[in-house]
C-alpha cells in the first residue's frame, strides 16, 4: 500500500488507519483485564 498525498484524500485511507485504532484499542483491554 503506498501511502502518500493522494491516499490522505480516500476515504479508505482513513477507514484503514480507524481499523488499525479498533485493534490497538481491543489489545489495550485485553492488556488491562490481565493486570
């Protein structure tokens, strides 16, 4: 995937970047339910 100028303008750019926050923020509770 190339990441540049003209990606920062599609929307699946941006719906990539919120499935990458999705999974970080599932891993963080799973994180916290351990501690």
């Amino acid at each position: 995937m190339k990441f540049n100028g003209e990606l920062l303008n599609d929307g699946s750019n941006v719906r990539f970047g919120l499935e990458i926050i999705d999974k970080l923020y599932l891993q963080a509770i799973c994180i916290v339910r351990e501690l």
